[in-house]
C-alpha cells in the first residue's frame, strides 16, 4: 500500500513538472519566408485592459459565464462555465457576427461536454468534469478564448479549444487563415515541431514524444485540421497539443512556440 501511494505522489510530481515545462521551445523555421503571415494581434490582454476606454478597430470584448453547471455526488462531479462574448458596458450591445458565432459554437462545444459526462456517469460510474475559460488575447484587432476541458476516470485527460477573431475582419481565424493561400504551412510547421522533439529528447531528462515514423505507430502525424494555436504575448506563434495527443501524460499539454527573429 505504501509503495502504491508512493508511485501516485511520484507520478503526479512528474505530471506538474511537464505541465511546467508545457515542452516550450522558441524555433527557426528554414524556409518560413514562403509562408507570409497576414496576421499579427499587436497586444496582451493587459494592455488591452488598459486600452479598454480608447477608440480602436474592433472594440473589446468581455467574457462572461452564462451557465454554470455544477453536479456532485459520491461518485461523480462536475463544475462547468460555459463562456459567452458580450459588449458594450452593460453588456447589452449586440455582439459582432463573428463574437456570434464563436458563442454558439462555445455553447454548442462546453454542452457535449455535459452530455458525455452525464452519460459516463450512468456507464462508468465514476466521473468528473472540469471545464474554465480564459481570455488569452484582447486587443484592437485580435481576440482569443480558449477553453480548458479536464475530464476524470481512471485517470484525468487535460484538453483545450482555442477560439481566434479578427476584429478587422469581424471573421472567425482557424491557423490556416493567417497564412497566404499558397503557403505550405502544414509541411513546414510538422518538420519543425518533429525537430524540436527530438532535439528535447535527446538534451532533457524525462521527456518523451510520440513520433510515428520512430519507435510509435501512433503520435504525432502532423497538424489537425482546427489545430490549436495562439499568439503569446510577444507576438510569436505558438501551436498547442492536448494532453497525451503527442506525448504521455506527464508532459502535460506540449506547445512550440516559433521565434520571430526568423523570417516569416
């Protein structure tokens, strides 16, 4: 009994270290100059908060929780927000189409998530759901929410979705949006982020992906068609794997960031 709790104390140790670690390297993309950003959020949410009074492109967003699900019994719980984009000071000002679209889209998105965990409570018998948002960016042209998911049985599964709009646009952004129709993106990006796995793997102690073209028939095959994404606060691109999408649980939820002293 001591030693099975001594493994799950380790094991969670390892967990918080590769969370902390998220796998962030800053990369050099050799052939980047073909692709061509379009573009750019020039701001963080704090600044953006600073600007909030200032007349600007877009305007700023505010998010707020418009249902809040909780459930709790012996065996099973949940706590749950569902995010939704509003404007104007009291929150009264119609919403822009694409704020629109992303709140159904949300809505639609934290809901399954409810359906499955009411299911699982009935077939599995012991479950949890977690499930927050956070505004990672706000400025005066760009806008990202991204939603957190962590779902308990056996063991817990952390994942996340990422919503992007250009307020210049009033356009809902997936990442090939940012780049120009022609660019290859996908291939460039996938030949990156493979080197700077084997690179962590081969200078870190601990750390460890799967690459389907080495030891593991299942991994990382390449981007998703809605892969995760957003802009730090340098302005750098970062694309973002769920956990155990690339890697074991451990290194929590891998993300790349490219550098912008390299052309792009």
């Amino acid at each position: 009994k001591e030693k099975l709790k001594a493994v799950i104390q380790r094991a969670k140790r390892d967990k918080e270290k590769g969370k902390r670690r998220k796998a962030v390297r800053n990369w050099s993309l050799g052939v980047a100059a073909a692709l061509a950003l379009l573009i750019l959020p020039n701001t963080n949410a704090d600044i953006a908060h600073a600007m909030e009074n200032l007349p600007v492109v877009g305007g700023f967003f505010r998010v707020v929780t418009v249902r809040h699900y909780e459930y709790s019994d012996d065996h099973n719980k949940a706590d749950v927000k569902t995010p939704q984009i509003v404007t104007g000071e009291d929150n009264s000002a119609d919403p822009s189409k694409a704020a629109r679209d992303v709140n159904k889209s949300a809505e639609e998105y934290v809901n399954t998530l409810v359906d499955t965990f009411e299911k699982d409570m009935v077939t599995e018998g012991h479950s949890g759901l977690d499930v927050s948002y956070e505004t990672i960016t706000d400025s005066d042209t760009w806008f990202t929410l991204r939603i957190t998911a962590v779902e308990t049985k056996a063991s817990g599964y952390e994942f996340h979705r990422y919503y992007h709009i250009d307020k210049t646009t009033d356009s809902v952004v997936s990442l090939k949006d940012i780049f120009a129709v022609d660019a290859d993106y996908d291939t460039v990006l996938t030949e990156e982020i493979r080197r700077q796995m084997r690179e962590q793997m081969d200078t870190e102690d601990g750390v460890i992906y799967w690459l389907e073209d080495e030891e593991f028939t299942e991994g990382f095959h390449g981007l998703k068609e809605d892969q995760n994404f957003y802009f730090n606060e340098e302005g750098r691109l970062v694309i973002v794997f769920d956990e155990y999408d690339v890697a074991p649980g451990a290194m929590g939820c891998p993300e790349f960031v490219k550098d912008n002293d390299q052309p792009s």
